[in-house]
C-alpha cells in the first residue's frame, strides 16, 4: 500500500472526494482522505492523505491552523439557489455597483461575522447533508455560522466579472461571502470563479494537477 501526501491542483467540475478516489487509483491504494473540501466549480489545493498518511490528517490542521487563501469572482445580476453560476437562477436585475461602492463595503466583512452558509452545502441538518435536502425539494433555512475574514481585497473588473482575494479561516463559504458583498451593495450576484491558493500551510505553487 502507498503511504504519503499529493497536494492536488483540483480542477473544475470534479467533486473533491472523486478526485482524492483518481488519486488513490493512480498509487494502488484504496485508503485516502482530504484537507477540506472544494466545490465542483472551484479549483485549487486540495491536500490529499494516502494509506497511513490519514492518521496525519489532524495533526497537520492543528500544526498548520485553519487559515485559507482564495481568489474568486462574481457576477452581479443574477442570484442562484446555489449562488455560483452553475445553479438555476432564481431572480435577477440590472443593479451593478460602483467600485467606490464594492470597496466601500468590503470593512463591514472583515474580522468576525455570522455567515449563512448556501443551502447547497456539505452543512449537517439533523443528520443529514443540506445539499441532499435541497436537491430532494425541502425548504431548508440555515441558522449563520460564526466565521473569521482576516483580510478581503477587491482586485477589479476584467470585462467579465469583477475579482476579489479573500483571507478566511475553516468553514467560510466564498460563495456567501460573494453574496454578502453584492448584498451590502444593494446588489445580487453570483460567484463564477473560485480558486483556493493556499489552506492548512499548503500553497497553489506546490500542488500538481491530476
């Protein structure tokens, strides 16, 4: 059995745990686990334990911290049920915020705040995922979650959509973080880009794709 770490450069569309499973397949073990879980849209490093290497899976968080680095863009206009662009879109409106505006806002996220998180999430509602409720039909409201934003920067628009940088520890979605910050503009969007570049003292510049 393969014991040891890939950090992975996961691409979008694939589920983590699929990606871990490729992995595993790939050196011929069946054990493996993962240090948080991306979004199927979402790229970037996801730290993948092989056989033996899962028992070290808490002690790096507790060694490294829980700190996340992402980049990520939005799009205003359109609010989705599972506020990236992949869901349906359930309202939208032509209200696009200033870059005065979006800046202005971002101060009133940084530090700690209460976060609801997206209905379609990896979140426990008695006992059960959230995103498997959602997907079966229930109307499910999340209570907000107590989160950190160390920093928050916005990077501009690109012709497309408009880009930020976040700094945030374990269990913030980007994706309520996008919708936050279109809501404090008066504003919806959604998010139509996420890339992790750093979590738990691994780092984008090391990762290798699949």
């Amino acid at each position: 059995m393969s014991s040891g770490w890939i950090i992975l450069d996961k691409s979008s569309g694939v589920f983590s745990r699929t990606a871990g499973a490729r992995i595993a397949r790939l050196f011929n073990t069946k054990k493996f686990g993962h240090i948080g879980t991306l979004d199927p849209m979402a790229t970037g490093v996801l730290p993948i334990a092989l056989g033996n290497a899962t028992k070290m899976i808490p002690f790096v968080t507790d060694t490294n911290g829980d700190e996340k680095e992402y980049l990520f863009s939005l799009k205003f206009g359109i609010d989705t049920d599972t506020l990236d662009v992949t869901g349906n879109i359930v309202s939208h409106n032509d209200i696009v915020p200033t870059d005065n505006e979006i800046r202005a806002v971002l101060p009133e996220l940084i530090g700690d705040i209460m976060q609801i998180p997206p209905k379609y999430s990896a979140v426990h509602i008695d006992g059960a995922r959230a995103y498997k409720m959602a997907r079966s039909g229930v109307d499910i409201e999340l209570p907000p979650r107590p989160v950190h934003i160390y920093d928050m920067q916005y990077n501009g628009f690109n012709g497309a959509s408009w880009c930020f940088s976040v700094r945030c520890s374990s269990g913030t979605y980007v994706r309520s973080v996008a919708r936050d910050i279109a809501k404090k503009c008066g504003a919806i969007a959604s998010g139509d880009m996420i890339r992790r570049t750093r979590t738990t003292g691994f780092n984008i510049k090391n990762a290798v794709t699949l």
